[in-house]
C-alpha cells in the first residue's frame, strides 16, 4: 500500500511539474528572440550610418587628391612653375577680388591653385554654366564669409550648392474674372431665393393661416425690390438700346415676379417667383457663357436708381406719417407692418447696390459717384441692422422709442444720396 501511494504522489508531480517547466522553457526562449530583435534592430541604424558616411569620406579624400600639385603629371611645354613671389602676388590679388587680406595658409592654397591651372591635362571637364558659376560663387561666399562678384568655374565632380528652381505647372488652371453683370444678377436673385428656399416655413403671404405679419411684410418688402430690378434688368440693363429685343428668360422672370404675393392657388404665388427664379439663373449661365448682354452705361442705370428711389419715398412717408389715407390715426398694429416692410426693402436694396457698385465702377468713377452709392449703401445696411424685440410707435417727444422714426432716418438718407446719385450720372 506504501509503494503505491509513494507512486501516485510521484506522478501527481510529474504531471504537475511536466507543463510548467515546459511553458517556462517556452518564455525563455520567446524572451531570448525579442532581445535579439530588439538589440538587432537598435545596431541597423547605426551600422547603415556608417555606410552611409563612407561614401562622403571617400569623396572628399578624392577631392583632397585631386588638388595635391604633385600628382599632376608636369607638362613638357608649359613654362616653369612660378615662383614663391609670383604665387604670392597671384594669392593677393585673388583674394583682393574676393575682398578679404589673405594670410599664409590662403597663400599657399592660391600657389597651388595657379599651379594647377597651369599643369592641368587637356581632358580637364569644360567649364561650368552661367548658373553653376553662380552657385560656385554664392559657395565661395558662404565658406569665406566674403561678397565677391565673381569666383572660379566648379569643376567636374565638385559640390554644388545650387537649388533646383521651382517647377512651373503651364496646365495649372488660369481663374478668369467673373463676366461684368454677374455679381447684379447674383445679388438680384439672392434675397427671394432665401425667402423660398431658406425661409423657415418658405412663402408666407398667401399663407391661410397668417399668424407672422412681420415676416410677411418683410418678404413683400424684398419682392418689391426684386421686382423693380428685375424690370430694370430686362428693359434697359440687358439691352443696348430700345431697338433690342428683350431677353426672352428675363421678360418670363418679369412676368413671373409680377404675380400677386397673397395668390394661392392658381398660380401659387411660391411656384412662379420660383419659376421667375429659374428663368433668371438661365440668363445669368448665358451671360457667363457669352451669351447674354449686360451693358453698364448710365442711362442704363439711372432708371433702376430712380425706381429705388421712389420706393425709398413711399417707405418714408409710412414711416413718419401719424394719420392714415381715411384720416384714422396709425395704429400700433399698422406701424410694425410699416416698419417690417421697410426693413425688407432696405436689406435686398442694399445687396443690389453693392452689386451695382461691384459691376458698374468704371460708370461711377468717370462721373465721381462711388462716394454717393457708399452713402446709399451704408444707409440701408444700417436700417437692415435695426431689430427692435417689439416695435413701438410712441410719441417723438416720449421717452420710449418710435421705431418708425428711428427707421426713417437711415431711409432718408438712402433717399437723397440716390437722388444725388441719379444726377450726377445725368449730367
């Protein structure tokens, strides 16, 4: 019984101990294989940097031996080798040009310079090129700190400090400008593309339900204007004369616009400003295409001008009025409409006439007029600007705002330098 318990116990150990060792002998050997790829790997680089340097060694001990007089076979027919004196005076004078005071070490390597040239085989490599020399002498600037203008041909073999000039792509795409006109009928079709398309619940003023007059007094605002532009563009802008005929997307656009804002149903009033839109991208692609007519004289200009400047009148008198067209005094809920609706006319003016600016320049320069349509500008932009939380209409003497009033101001002052504007480019 004794003997097999002592062989049990023996080969319980053995099947204890069995795996372990093993799995020990497996870590030693998978840590004595990462050491020897670690140490491995860390030796490559340097090893590589070695090979690498030998090459550069290599070549300057060849460059050194290139220069060394007494391996240059000694020409039959050259004249003796010049003196000490001779090789010193040379050495000054080189360096005289190279602007520096030469010492006994710069002597010697002058000596053997011109010794050299003199005792150099009729196979030495041909002079280098303009632009060699150039970069052998901004070499020679950089290694004696000196400003010389000139200095002696590289030869074969020989580094050069030159750098590579840039490459010039000639199939790099040229950006032309933009056609004259494309930024006015960009900044024409922009405002009312927003109210459609951008507009959080789109087109409101033939809304059944009407439960945001101030947005829609602000779209009829920027219909209007873009009305009158577009009227403008198709009758006097795009056409050189009255003999023109009209551009047939243009006069659709201007039919399209003139259809009643509060309209429903047939037509929809959304679905044919939309059209109107359409019909004027159409134009504005033929005109980048060169297929369509913009002309920037100012008797083009002046009737567009002269129309903003009657719907910046009518804006004003809403604006400053106290009794309504029966009598009846203004009412609170009137003046915000008053005040939304002239909010809406200076915001897509104010974009037309930067366009304007931009399209017709040569027109208002040779007339002195840029000036004016900057004040016309900046007048609108500021009534664009005003956003009161709640429109008050109080007395002018109160010491709560009227909004109406306030809007006025600018809206005046875009009126007169119009009108300013309009005859200065009639004279």
């Amino acid at each position: 019984m004794g003997n097999n318990g002592d062989s049990a116990k023996g080969f319980n150990f053995k099947k204890f101990a069995t795996p372990r060792i093993i799995g020990g002998i497996l870590i030693i050997v998978i840590v004595l294989w990462a050491l020897a790829i670690i140490f491995g790997t860390s030796e490559q680089p340097a090893s590589s940097t070695t090979a690498e340097h030998q090459p550069a060694t290599t070549e300057v001990a060849a460059t050194s031996s290139d220069h060394q007089p007494d391996t240059v076979e000694p020409d039959n027919h050259a004249p003796a080798p010049s003196t000490t004196a001779d090789s010193s005076s040379h050495g000054a004078a080189d360096s005289t040009v190279h602007g520096v005071t030469p010492d006994h070490g710069q002597q010697a390597d002058a000596a053997s310079t011109h010794d050299l040239s003199h005792q150099k085989p009729t196979t030495q490599s041909p002079v280098t090129t303009s632009d060699e020399h150039a970069s052998s002498t901004a070499g020679q600037q950089t290694a004696t700190g000196t400003h010389a203008d000139t200095g002696h041909a590289t030869a074969e073999g020989a580094p050069s400090d030159r750098h590579p000039l840039p490459s010039t792509d000639m199939t790099a795409p040229v950006h032309k400008p933009a056609p004259r006109g494309v930024a006015f009928v960009e900044a024409a079709i922009k405002p009312m593309e927003y109210e459609l398309e951008e507009r959080w619940w789109g087109w409101r003023p033939n809304d059944i339900i009407d439960v945001t007059d101030n947005v829609n007094n602000f779209q009829l605002g920027v219909l209007e204007v873009t009305r009158r532009t577009v009227v403008a563009l198709a009758e006097r802008i795009s056409r050189h004369g009255v003999t023109d005929a009209l551009d047939p997307n243009l006069e659709e656009a201007m039919n399209w616009f003139m259809v009643k804002a509060s309209s429903y149903w047939f037509p929809s009033a959304e679905s044919k400003y939309q059209d109107g839109l359409d019909e004027m991208r159409t134009y504005l692609e033929n005109l980048k295409a060169g297929k369509a007519t913009f002309y920037i004289r100012s008797d083009n200009l002046i009737p567009l001008l002269a129309s903003f400047e009657d719907l910046l009148g009518s804006c004003d008198e809403n604006l400053v009025k106290e009794l309504n067209e029966d009598g009846t005094p203004v009412s609170f809920f009137k003046a915000d409409d008053y005040f939304y609706y002239t909010k809406g006319v200076a915001s897509a003016m104010g974009m037309v006439l930067e366009a304007v600016h931009h399209d017709f320049l040569l027109t208002l320069e040779s007339r002195n007029a840029t000036e004016l349509l900057h004040h016309a500008v900046v007048s609108c932009q500021w009534a664009a600007d005003m956003d009161p939380w709640i429109i008050l209409d109080r007395n002018l003497s109160s010491i709560f705002a009227n909004h109406r009033a306030n809007m006025a101001a600018p809206i005046s002052h875009a009126r007169f330098y119009l009108g300013q504007l309009v005859k200065t480019l009639s004279t």
